[in-house]
C-alpha cells in the first residue's frame, strides 16, 4: 500500500509542478485532453498509479470542494482502474476496505 505522505507530496508537485518525483525518478505533469486537468503517472514499489487533478464540474462532494477552491487530487491503482485514495489539501483519504485517514 501506498504511503499518506507520499500521497501528500504527490498532490503538492502535481499542482504546483511541471513534474512529479517519487523515488527519485522524475514524470511530467500532464494535462487531459478535455477538461484540461493536471494529471501524472508514477510507480511505487513495482505498483502503478494515475494522479489526477479534481474536476471542479463534478457534482461530488471532491467537485464541490474543487470549486471553492481546494486543491483536490485523486489517485487511481492504473492495474485495476480503481481509485485508491484522495488528497484535500494535504490530508488523505484511502478508500476501500482498509480506510485509513491521515
């Protein structure tokens, strides 16, 4: 499993970056083709995921706070398509059956 204060540090080069750095390897922040949305892929531990920035236009409660301003980045487990965890600001949030918060 993916660790909080790498989720954290992810989120913070993602919206405030042109690249990502997770183990001292180096990935451009990119953004999506539509909605223009930063997005970054990494690995972790032979592990791949997706980060990407919130759609503000969503009707979730993640969109909801996107649009009042908070920076909101989710990340999605790219094997199995899933989202894993999110990030509001510096605090994170996993899903799934081992929610953990910190």
């Amino acid at each position: 499993m993916i660790e909080a204060e790498t989720l954290k540090s992810i989120a913070k080069q993602l919206m405030t970056g042109t690249s990502v750095s997770v183990g001292g390897i180096s990935t451009p922040v990119r953004r999506t083709s539509r909605q223009h949305l930063k997005t970054a892929a990494f690995s972790v531990e032979g592990q791949e995921y997706e980060a990407i920035e919130q759609n503000p236009e969503k009707p979730s409660r993640w969109g909801h706070l996107a649009r009042s301003g908070h920076q909101v980045v989710q990340f999605k487990d790219a094997e199995s398509n899933k989202f894993v965890a999110v990030v509001v600001d510096g605090e994170v949030t996993f899903y799934g059956a081992s929610k953990k918060r910190s």
